[in-house]
C-alpha cells in the first residue's frame, strides 16, 4: 500500500461537519454526515455536471468487511472511512488524490461513523453480543491507541444496544452517544471520555432512576450530537420510550446538556424541547385504550420501537442535529424528527423557533441529516421530497425530489452553491442550492460495474472533489472535473 497520504502545509480541517454555521467562532462540530463545506470554490452550479469518475476503492479487496453506512471524512489529503457489521469490521485510510490503501485497521463489531481530529481517527463499535466499545486509532498508521470497556451500564447487557451516532470530539473530550436498547429497563448511556486516554469523565442516563421506577425508559440517541465550543453545552437528539405505556419529557426530544467538565453540573440536562410524541398528536393519550391494557406492549409493529396493540409509532429523532445562526442572529438547533417534522428550537432557551412538516409519520425514513449554509436549511423527507428552508422562518424556499426514494435516510451535502445526496438506489444527484433545479446525476451503479445501493453514507465535497459511497458493495467513488 501506499505509505503517506498526508499534506500538512494546506492546514486542511475534516471536511464532515454537520451542516452547522460555520461562522468564526460559532458552533463547529466534526462528524462523519450531514456536510456544510464552505471551502469549496471549484465546484459549481455551472460546472457539477462537468464531474467524471477519478478512482474507486474497494473495501473488500483492502482486507473489510461490509457495508459501509456513513459519509467518509476527508482530512490532511487522506479519506477515512469505516464498514462492517456485528461480525466485524475495518477502518480505512485512502490517498484522497489517487484513491491509493494506506491502511487498513481491522476492528471487532460495526463501526457506523468516525470523526478524525488533532491526529487521531474516532470511532465506536458494537458486537452481537452488544459489546459496546469507543477508540482512538493513530491517524497516520491506524494502529490502536485506546480503546474502552464495555460502555453499557455497568453490570447490564441491554439487548439491542448500539452506537448509531459518530464520535462528537471537543476540548479534550470524545462524547458517545449509545441508542436504542429493548424493552423497559432500556436506558442507553451518554458518555462523555476523555480523549488522550479513554477514561469516562461521566456517565450521563437522562431518564433517572425515580422516573425509571415510574415506568418511564429510553431516550437514548442514535444521531450525532452537535456542540457548541462557545457556551460550553451540547445539544443530541433523542430516541423513544422502550416502555411503550409511559413517554418521558426526554423522549423524541431535543435535550441541552453542559459541557464544561470544570462545571458543577457537567453532563447535567439544561433543557430541553419536545418533539412529537409516539403517537404524533398532541395531548393524544392512547396508552389507556382497551387493546393497550388487554394486550400488552405487544411489539408486533414495523419496527421493534412501535407497538400496534398500544397504537404506538416510532416516530424518533434519526437525524443528526444542525446548529446555524437564525434570526437576529440567535443560534438555533434544528433536527429532523421521523414524524416528519424539522423543528428549529433557540439554543439559548429550547423554545421553538419554527416548525415545518415535510411528510407524513413513518417508523421508517424521515432520518436524513440536514445540511445548512448562509442561504438556507437543505432538508429531505419521504418519499423522495428534497427542500431548502429559511433559516429564520422555515418557510420553503423551493421543494424538489430525489427520485425513487420511498424512505429517506440519507443526509444532505451542501458546497459552494450545489446540493448534493444520494439516492437508495444509487443515484448521485446535484442540485442548484438557489432554486432546487437538478444539475447533475449519476448512477454509480454503472460506474463500479454491479449493484449499488446506499444505506447511510452520503457525499463529501473537499479538495475539489465529490467523495460518495456504494455502501452494500463497500466501494468509495471519487469524482473530479476533468
């Protein structure tokens, strides 16, 4: 393989963000989806269709293990990138100019999305047999620098525990959000470690042992939290009850927890907003109808969060959340929720700011991160429903289509004036950011020679680039302008 990839002297910053403002001195956070890049200039809406294929790799011939299910990050002129699945799994560094191996760390369990800063790649896996670990990997050679115990609650295997969520890394500190988990007793930890070396600084469950006596469970998160180094606090967005009967202020929420390890109250919740509940209509309470109390929880629902019997969807947070400055210049926290809502909540206060439906509730979809820049909040729904939004009002600025979406899970990438995502299907699509016109498309499908679906990845535009994924086949595609 090659052995360098690294070009220090250009001081380039990962290039996965999370369609924050990026604003010196406002919110910045590096994650693995949801990409805002302000330092594209060559890529354009009068050129993106000018892009042809450069180089594919192939994780599969480089020693991994499929599929990959998040953006790659590009950073210091290498792509990073991971795959598997509870079996197993492989982190990856590619020459970002030649699409060249560099290394290949291979890991036990899944890895779902890495963040790369201050010469280390993060990354937290899970096993099927929920052994869920965080790690540090040298950024040069991939060799393991730490890695953690058992991140679970301590003397507790929850079944169905995973780490959905990329790494969020921010003054000296690696937070791992922990999501889902099944039944009653579910109740996924937040952790803040530190970085050098792993040690939990604190352990963080939102639903407390008094609610949890009163029924009450979950809140986990499995999309990415985003922080803002300013204040000191960081904002994630949280999964359902386990419960089925009880749904908790700190379910399908917004919560607002402290950062600052040198505060009183580091890793307290100061806040929080309420999305839509399970059953999406407010002060609705069918946890007492009669097929409820006669059947049970019975999980016979679309996914194992919902419950037919209790009338209940699975309508959480699946989508990584946004900061961006809007009116009057107050920060904002926006996130997609599965009912097919974005809110946008004022960081200082978590009221709501705005609040728009782009599709109907769904146990499925409706997960996509968003993507943001000075012109807008570039969102996706189901079914294919692809559309930018004020970013003081919500107000739809113009609503287009990704094409043969039925379910959307895929985030949005916004660069000099082009948005860009992909499709399941495969599809590589441009938009133009000012009218929602398409500019651009291509299977990849076509260009690696076989199927190619996607499943969570999407698209990251650096060093005049457009970097995509075939996630089942594990193969990266770079495109460049001739």
């Amino acid at each position: 393989m090659a052995a360098i990839c690294f070009i220090w002297e250009e001081s380039e910053p990962a290039t996965a963000k999370t369609g924050e403002d990026q604003r010196p001195g406002g919110p910045r956070h590096d994650v693995t989806f949801g990409i805002g890049s302000d330092a594209e200039t060559v890529i354009g809406p009068a050129n993106v269709g000018e892009l042809t294929l450069d180089w594919t790799f192939d994780a599969a011939d480089n020693g991994g293990t499929l599929p990959f299910q998040s953006t790659p990050v590009i950073a210091d002129g290498c792509v990073y990138v991971a795959s598997g699945n509870t079996s197993g799994g492989g982190v990856f560094a590619i020459n970002a100019d030649t699409g060249d191996g560099v290394w290949t760390n291979r890991v036990d369990g899944g890895i779902l999305g890495l963040t790369v800063q201050d010469g280390r790649v993060y990354a937290g896996s899970y096993t099927t047999s929920f052994d869920l670990r965080a790690q540090a990997l040298d950024q040069a050679t991939g060799a393991e620098v730490w890695r953690t115990e058992r991140l679970t609650l301590e003397g507790r295997r929850q079944d169905g525990e995973v780490i959905h969520a990329s790494p969020v890394v921010f003054d000296g500190m690696y937070f791992v959000a922990v999501s889902r988990g099944v039944g009653p007793d579910a109740r996924p930890p937040l952790t803040f470690l530190d970085a050098a070396t792993g040690a939990v600084l604190k352990r963080v469950v939102v639903v407390s042992e008094d609610d949890h006596a009163l029924g009450y469970s979950g809140a986990g998160a499995w999309s990415t939290a985003a922080v803002d180094t300013v204040n000191k606090v960081i904002y994630v967005a949280t999964a359902d009850s386990e419960a089925f009967k009880t749904d908790h202020a700190y379910n399908n929420a917004i919560l607002k927890i402290d950062a600052d390890k040198t505060s009183s109250t580091f890793g307290t919740v100061l806040g929080s907003y309420k999305g839509e509940g399970e059953h999406y209509l407010d002060g609705l309470n069918l946890y007492d109808q009669p097929a409820c109390e006669m059947f049970g929880d019975d999980r016979t629902g679309t996914s194992p969060s919902s419950s037919l019997t209790c009338a209940e969807l699975d309508l959480d947070f699946g989508a990584s959340v946004n900061l961006f400055s809007g009116e009057g210049g107050r920060t904002v926290v926006g996130a997609m929720q599965k009912s097919g809502v974005y809110h946008a909540v004022y960081g200082d206060t978590m009221e709501r700011a705005w609040r728009v439906p782009l599709s109907a509730p769904s146990a499925a979809g409706n997960a996509g991160t968003s993507a943001v820049d000075a012109a807008g909040v570039y969102v996706s729904a189901n079914p294919s429903v692809i559309a930018s939004l004020d970013r003081s009002t919500g107000s739809a600025q113009w609503i287009s289509s990704s094409m043969h979406d039925a379910i959307r899970y895929q985030p949005m990438t916004v660069a000099n004036g082009v948005v860009y995502t992909v499709t399941t299907t495969g599809v590589l699509i441009a938009f133009d950011a000012a009218n929602g016109l398409p500019l651009w498309q291509r299977a990849m499908g076509a260009d690696i020679g076989g199927p190619c679906t996607t499943q969570g990845g999407g698209v990251a535009v650096a060093r005049n680039t457009v970097f995509a994924q075939c996630d089942d086949a594990g193969i990266v595609l770079a495109y460049r302008l001739t």
